[in-house]
C-alpha cells in the first residue's frame, strides 16, 4: 500500500493517513443541502473529496465513502413553502438535480448518501443520549439545547475559545437576540432538537420533548455514528464547516460516545469567481447548466477545477475554463499518440482507466508521489503533461507506450477526467436535424429584434430537445447538450 498525506485541520500538519484495523478507509464529507441548485463553489468541494476517493481506490485503502443529503433545515422548509410543495418532493426534486450534476461531472457515487429525514429516529436517540448524561436540557421554547460548557474539548478542531464567545455575545450589545438568550443557558449552546414553530408549517416529528424536528448539526453525528460506528478515519467537508458545524458534530458525538470522531479532518477552502467571492449581485454565481450553456464541456469544467489545491484560494475563471478546454485537447491527443504508438485505437483506452496502478510509475513517478503528498492536483496536472511529452519523444516500442498508457490511465482515473467524451467539431454541422436549425434560427433572430422572451422560450425548448445553443461574438453554434 503506497501511503498518503494530507493536512490535518484538527494537529494543523502533514499526517500520514491511517488504515485502521477494519482493512477499510471509512470517511464522512458534509454533503449538500437540498433547496435550489448547488453551485460551482459546492461542486468544487465535491470534486476534491471525489479524487480523494479515487486516490485511496488507488492507493489501496480499500475506502468506504459516506456523503449525507440535508432534506430538513430553515431554508429547505422555507421554500418548500414558498415553492408550493411538501418538503419531501421539493427536496427530491433538488436531490435528483445535484445527484444528475455530480454524474455531469464524473464523480463516483459515495457508498451511503443517507438523509437526514430517514433519520429522525437516530437522532433521536442521540439527543437522549446526551440529555441522559447531562450535556443537554430543555430549553425555555421546548427545544433540546447543547450545554456547550459541559464538554471541555469544545473549540479543539477550529482552535476556538468558548469563552470568547459568551463575552464578545454579552459585551457588543444587539449583536445577540436577546428573547433568544433567555431560552438557553448560554449563548454559545446549540439547539439539538428545534420544537414545532408556526413557520415550519407542517414539518414535524413526534420526540420525548414534543412535536419538532433535528437541528442542523445533529444529523451528520447521528449518520456518520450509524454507518461508519462510533470513530472514523476522515472526515471533510468546506472550510466553512469547521466552525461551528464540524466543532459541534465534536461535542455531540464525543460527548455521546466517549471516542474520538474522527482520526483525521480535511477542509477544502473556498474558490472566487473572475477574482471576487462568488455573489447572485456580482453576476459570478455559476451553476453546472450555466457553464454548459456558455459552451463548455464537463470534462473542460472539472479539469479547471483541479487547476487549484485545495488548501489554496483557487480563482475560477472563464480564462482557466477556455485554458481547460485546450489542455483537454492536449491529453486527448497525447493518449491519442501513444495509443497509436501500442498499435491500439482510441476504443481501447477505456481499458486503461481503471482503479490499479502499475508496478512501476516510470516517467509518471512524479505525479504519483504529487497526488499522495496532500492531493495536490495541480502539481500532477503538470506532472502529467511532463511525463506525456517525455513519453512522447521516448515511445518507439509498442510496450514502451503501453507502459505509458497504464501509468496514464491511472492517473485520470484518480482525477476523473473523461477523455474524448467532447462531441467532434465535424458531428456538429452534419447531425444537427433541420428542424433544430430552423428554431436556433428563429431564436437568432428573435434575439437580434429584442425579443428575449421568445428567444428564451425557443432556447428552452431546443434545450429540452437536447441542443444548445451557444452565442458568438459573429453570431451562434449549436451543439448537441453535454
Ligand atoms: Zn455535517
């Protein structure tokens, strides 16, 4: 087994990574909350626990990957409302979309994707758990409340004090709702179950403490418990979790179990768009359907998404993504070469991508060693386009090439590109049905005579057929939808 290491968030430095006794890797990531499209910033979190994945698939840590869905929380149940929808199909609907994006973008599915609502029993427990041993009370609203003073490691993952908190709460003055205060000992305890209010509508479960439902924090302590037991290897989720989301997860879990949670704490920092934090305002805030239909493939998004590490503030721009597009080209007609140099076609390399590394790394050995130092994908990104041109100059031998397609094949495994998956340029002209022509034509034309709502419509529909219609400087393509 070849070994990893990453950064620790909760040690703050490199660690080799453990394999317990189980012979498995078992890792928890924070998943989405269900209310509306996940965006650009989710996915590339998303894609960076995705290639950790694959990278232990490689390495042979055997991993076992549990991803939770957030279908109960305030912004779920307030536009479930506002959508007109019982908050079971309103989080359905949401869930499909993000699980239909992670396939766009080529990542795995993780083992478990449990929801916090197939839960509530779980949870339940856990908040008697807690209550049981004096680390959480009624509060004066009827909700279950966490005392956080109670659990003495409080602030250990985020390095944050407690105390700090209570004072900074009690001395900036407004800061604080104060009706809120009089319901909780402290204001630095959190709410482990929420009693019923007007606004949750008709969410509710039945509890010991009455009709309510989980807090927030709550969910990630009673699944991750559930599927991967009372202490686990890793677990991840963005930057911003690590307070006071993943430091609560601590208090609850630890404080219920008496074990460490998790052996290891990965966060992933947060990208900017074209420079700035990404903002409905600023006109940067990218869903998957937007990037498509600005013309760019999948394979082109999720290679600009590795271009940055995770520990850095990475800038997403349209420039990496056109950067992208030709660095895709670059390795499709690398592998292209050498596939020709093995006297093999490009319906072979499918063969080639694949969870298994090579005895030998050869010229690739430098991107091997890159994605193990704290998976850092840029730097085997740039060792792979070395050891291609390197390969490309060396490859006489049909084995020689060979060798370099298995050590190839496996590192776009790890970072879950799919080559040669973008339609050609030729296909575009010959197979676009008449019909399809015609109403791009018309769209054109509604678009140049101020139309926008037709030219919307007639976008939407040609969409719903299956086409895209991307705007040039000089006029328009249509391509067939990724
Ligand atoms: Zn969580």
């Amino acid at each position: 087994m070849d070994e990893i290491r990453m950064y620790d968030t909760m040690s703050r430095e490199l660690r080799s990574l453990p394999l317990g006794d189980s012979g498995q890797f078992r890792f928890y990531v924070c998943g989405p909350t269900v209310y509306g499209p996940a965006h650009i910033g989710n996915f590339i979190t998303f894609a960076r626990f995705d290639v950790l994945y694959r990278l232990l698939k490689l390495a042979g840590y055997n991993p076992f990957y549990v991803r939770n869905i957030t279908d109960v929380d305030d912004k779920t149940i307030r536009n479930a409302i506002e959508a007109n929808e019982s908050l079971s199909a309103f989080t359905e609907k949401w869930t499909v979309q993000f699980q239909e994006d992670c396939e766009t973008l080529n990542m795995l599915v993780p083992d478990v994707e449990p929801r916090a609502t197939g839960h509530i029993k779980e949870q339940i427990e856990m908040v008697q758990a807690l209550v049981d041993k004096g680390h959480a009370y009624v509060g004066g609203d009827g909700s279950v409340y966490y005392r956080v003073r109670s659990f003495s490691d409080y602030g250990k993952l985020s390095h944050f004090d407690p105390d700090a908190l209570q004072q900074q709460s009690t001395t900036s003055g407004g800061a604080v709702n104060l009706a809120d205060e009089y319901e909780r000992d402290s204001v630095a305890d959190f709410a482990l179950w929420k009693a019923r209010k007007d606004s949750d509508g008709p969410v509710f479960w039945e509890s010991p403490w009455g009709e309510g439902r989980p807090g927030w924090h709550l969910e990630c302590s009673a699944m991750s418990r559930k599927y991967l037991g009372d202490n686990f290897d890793l677990h991840g989720g963005g930057e911003d979790l690590c307070f006071p989301h993943h430091e609560n997860e601590i208090a609850q879990s630890e404080a219920a179990t008496g074990k460490p949670l998790a052996a290891h704490w990965m966060h992933s920092i947060h990208l900017l768009v074209e420079g700035k934090k990404m903002s409905k305002s600023l006109g940067n805030f990218f869903v998957i359907s937007d990037l498509e239909e600005k013309g760019y493939y999948p394979a082109e998004i999720r290679l600009a998404m590795l271009g940055g590490h995770y520990r850095q503030q990475f800038n997403f721009t349209v420039s990496g993504l056109d950067a992208a597009k030709s660095g895709l080209s670059k390795l499709e007609s690398a592998v292209e070469a050498l596939l020709e140099s093995a006297g093999l076609k490009r319906e072979d390399w499918g063969a080639f991508v694949k969870p298994e590394i090579p005895e030998n790394w050869g010229i690739f050995k430098n991107a091997w060693a890159a994605f193990r130092n704290d998976l850092n994908t840029p730097a085997v990104l740039g060792a792979l386009f070395n050891g291609l041109k390197k390969a490309r100059k060396n490859a006489n031998s049909p084995q020689e090439a060979k060798a370099s397609l298995v050590s190839t094949g496996a590192l776009i495994y790890g970072l879950g590109l799919e080559l040669f998956s973008r339609p050609t340029a030729e296909q575009d002209v010959s197979e676009i049905p008449s019909e399809i022509q015609k109403l791009a034509k018309e769209r054109w034309q509604a678009k140049q005579a101020k139309d926008f709502n037709e030219a919307d419509r007639l976008r939407n529909f040609l969409s719903e057929k299956g086409w895209l219609v991307v705007d040039r400087s000089d006029g328009y393509s249509i391509q067939p939808k990724p």
